[in-house]
C-alpha cells in the first residue's frame, strides 16, 4: 500500500519546497491522523522519541527532516502543501483509506484512526511494569502498544 502511494504521489508530482512545515502540525494548522495500523508500522522502527508528545508536531522531524521515513504513515506520504496538487491529493488519500479499512474488515481488526500523538501516547502508557536484572534489557515501549484489538468472543 506504501509502495502503491508513493507511486501515485510521484505520478502527481506535487512540489516540496523541504520547508519541513507540514510536520509541525500547530504551526501549520492541521493535524496528522493515522490508523493503528500506521502506528503500529511507525512504532516498530522510528527512533526514539521523548514522551509526552504534544500536538503540535511530530517528534521525528530533525533538523527539518524525517528520521523514520521508510515506516512514515500514509499522510505523510500522501500530503503536500502544492495547491496544484490538492485535488489528487483528495483523490489518493481517499483511496488508501478505503484500502486500508477493507484490510481492517477483511481482518476483523478494528478501526482507530486518531492523531498520530494519541498513538505515541498510547504507546508510553502501555508500558508494562516489568522489573529485571540490571543484565536485562527491558522490553522497548515503542513495542507495547496493543494496537490491534483481541477478537470479540
Ligand atoms: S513521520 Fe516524518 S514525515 Fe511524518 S510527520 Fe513525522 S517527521 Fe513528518
């Protein structure tokens, strides 16, 4: 699905102009929202990140660039601030959501499609309270997120 967006991105040819301002959500005024499948992508190999998280922008912007833009969700993929792009943009962002809720559906895995703070939020609250050896390394907590919900019985 990343691969197809990107290729959809590409055919569109929307301009960047690298000001890294669409990853600083308050600054720019709009809001990065993702589904937990992003998430989980997202959290399986971003870097680390200092918690809280805030809206206002995403923790892995440095220096004005990405660092997790192999695992980057479908926004960040999909948008870009080209008024001559808008309307495609509409077009394939619309398409990867349904895409992506079909997947949900063919699964039976849920829906949540919240801003991407809530995600990395989540992640912090759900690390588990495990004690170990100073030999030990403690589970990541970029990991601990159930980001899937268990089936219904
Ligand atoms: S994941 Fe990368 S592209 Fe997406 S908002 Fe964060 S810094 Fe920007």
């Amino acid at each position: 699905m990343y691969a197809d967006a990107d290729a959809a991105v590409r055919a569109a040819g929307p301009r960047c102009e690298a000001s890294g301002k669409c990853c600083r959500f308050t600054e720019y005024g709009h809001t990065l929202f993702i589904s937990h499948f992003e998430a989980e992508i997202l959290l399986e190999s971003a870097p680390a990140y200092t918690q809280p998280v805030t809206r206002d922008g995403c923790p892995f912007q440095v220096s004005g660039l990405c660092t997790a833009r192999d695992a980057r969700p479908l926004g960040c993929r999909i948008y870009f601030c080209d008024p001559a792009y808008a309307d495609r943009m509409v077009e394939i962002t619309e398409l990867a959501i349904a895409r992506l809720k079909a997947i949900a559906n063919e699964h039976d895995a849920g829906w949540n499609y919240s801003p991407l703070h809530h995600f990395l939020n989540a992640a912090v609250r759900e690390r588990p309270a495990v004690s170990a050896p100073d030999s030990m390394t403690l589970p990541d907590a970029r990991h601990a997120l159930p980001l899937v919900p268990p089936p219904t019985i």
